[in-house]
C-alpha cells in the first residue's frame, strides 16, 4: 500500500454534535454501525466491516449513504492490497452517491451534512485518480471537494471532521502540485493545523485524521511527533497495518535500522496471513528490510532477502511498477559478491 493515501479514509462518517438537527446525518443506530466498522478498517478487516455496513438500513434513494461507505472500504481494501482491479465497481458506488447527495443537497442548501458527503465523495475521486496517475482528474476532483468541506464548514462551524479532508487538500496540495503551479500559496502549515484539529476535535475521524496528520509530519521530518502518533495507533488498532506502516517508514527514516526490520517483518507477516497477495506489498517489505540489513552490515541477510524479491512470480502490471526495486535488488546483489 502506497500508505500516504490513508489519510481520507472513511471521510464520510464523522458526527458533529453541533449539528443534531441535520435531516441527512445518519441516525443514531448508524452511527454506532458506521464506528464499529471504522475499528474493523483500521484493524484490516474488511469483510466484517462490509457486513456491518450492509445491516447500515439506508433509506434515502438510491442508497447514497451506504454505497459511499461501501466504496470508502473499498477503497481500504485496494490500496491495502495494492489492487486495484476493481476499479469500476469502485467509481460506480461512488458517482451514484455523488449525484444522489447533490439532489438532497439541493433540497436542503443549508444542511451541512450535505455538503460534506459530497465533500467526502468527490475527496475519494481525487484521491484515487492520484493513486492511478490522473492527476489532472485528481485535481479537479480535489477542488470540489476542498468547496463543499470549506461550504460545510460555514454552514456549521462545529463539523470538525471536516478538516481532515480540507486539511489534507491544503497540505498534499501545496507539496504535490507547487512545482507544476509555482503561483499556487504554500498551505503546508495551514493544512497541517486544520488536521491537528481534527485529530484534537472529531467524534469518530480522530484516529483517520491522525493517520494523515503522521505522514504529513513524516513529509516534514518532523519524525518524533510523527512517531508518538504513530505508537498510539499501533495500540488503538491492534497493530493494524497503517500503524505498522507509519512504524517502519519512520524508523527507516530515522536510521533505526534494527526497528526497520522488525516493523516490516510484522508488516510482512500480516500479509502472509490475509494471504491473496500480488506480491507488490511482500516486495517492497522485503526490499526495505533488505537495504537495512546492508546497512547493517549483515550482508548474507540481506543477499536471502534480495534473492527472494527475484524469485517472485509477478504480473506485467506488477512487474512494470517494480521495475525500479527489482534493478536496486540486482546492484545490491552485485555490491556484495565476495562479502
């Protein structure tokens, strides 16, 4: 999983207690079925999250609530496994929610949960085109939906969860997008302030929000506090994979290698134990723990580890995305003949 892409996961599902008289929040049996899936995707369980969604008993036409839900888990799902293949049944479940939430948006301009669901929508759009390299679509998606959080947020200021996509557009924006449109204002701080509230202020976002505000710090080097967060998640989830995400890279970043390997060997490991795999997340796992154990001078370590990335059986897709790792793989292999 490309992990920097967690960070709007389940942007849909947050509750604000200022906004109670809201006709299109989820009712309060919802609410309690949307957080008991939030726990199941963030401890990487997705088959008991589809079913809690399923008993969700979403009564608005077409079902707007529930296939956003279903498509954020979806989504989960894709990125986790690096796996995309399901794409239009992706875009489909997200596009009837779309229009379905811009008719009852019409119907109610002044309710803020309506443009925050449409917020939330359009936010999964553009982060998918990202992941798929349309960034002009990325783009576009990402500014509705940098509108219609920025409109929910007038309509009701206490809508915090809210800013954990407005905090991410303004952030990943500014990184991404300043070297293509250098007249663009640089909102780094801007966004990591708004994700802080929202980490600090939301009722069921806080720990999505954290998770983007972690890799947004990563991005900074600002590596310790991005590791405190990092260590609570691991405990509030169940060492679920976007902590041991955050763990590893962190630590490979600090230069902890010993740290390194231990955290991609427990990354590696929970994906033996889904089973399914493309290989592409047991590659990149070991990759790391490879480049660690040569740096740690534990060469015949390392040259087990780079030889196994070798041996995988790869899909064209995944082999041209690899195309990088497995070159790095064979100089290594090369660096340590005779050592």
């Amino acid at each position: 999983m490309r992990p920097l892409l967690i960070i709007i996961l389940l942007a849909v599902i947050w509750y604000s207690p200022g906004n109670a008289d809201s006709l299109l929040r989820p009712s309060e049996s919802q609410m309690a079925l949307i957080s008991k899936a939030i726990d199941y995707v963030l401890a990487d369980s997705f088959n008991e999250a589809y079913a809690v969604i399923y008993s969700l008993n979403d009564t608005l036409p077409n079902r707007p609530l529930e296939k956003l839900l279903y498509a954020s888990i979806l989504f989960s799902q894709m990125t986790d496994g690096e796996d995309y293949s399901r794409e239009k049944e992706y875009l489909k479940n997200i596009d009837i929610s779309i229009e379905s939430f811009k008719r009852l948006s019409e119907k109610y301009p002044t309710d803020s949960w309506g443009q925050f669901l449409i917020g939330s929508a359009q936010g999964y759009k553009s982060i998918y085109y990202g992941q798929t390299g349309g960034w002009l679509k990325s783009l576009l998606s990402g500014l509705k939906a940098k509108s219609r959080y920025s409109d929910a947020i007038k309509l009701d200021s206490t809508l915090y969860d809210s800013y954990t996509g407005l905090g991410s557009y303004h952030y990943w924006s500014s990184v991404r997008l300043k070297k293509y449109l250098p007249f663009l204002s640089d909102n780094r701080k801007k966004g990591l302030a708004e994700l802080r509230l929202a980490a600090d202020s939301s009722e069921f976002s806080s720990g999505v929000a954290a998770i983007g505000l972690a890799w947004s710090l990563v991005n900074e080097g600002k590596l310790s506090e991005a590791l405190r967060i990092a260590r609570e998640l691991y405990k509030t989830t169940g060492s679920g994979r976007a902590s041991l995400w955050l763990l590893s890279g962190i630590y490979w970043r600090m230069g902890d290698y010993n740290k390194t390997i231990r955290y991609y060997d427990e990354l590696y490991s929970s994906f033996i134990r889904t089973g399914n795999q493309n290989n592409y997340n047991l590659i990149y796992c070991r990759f790391r723990k490879g480049t660690s154990l040569y740096s740690l001078r534990r060469y015949p370590e390392a040259r087990t580890e780079f030889e196994a990335i070798l041996s995988y059986e790869l899909s064209p897709e995944i082999r041209k995305r690899l195309t990088n790792m497995l070159a790095k793989s064979k100089e290594f292999l090369k660096k340590m003949e005779g050592k």
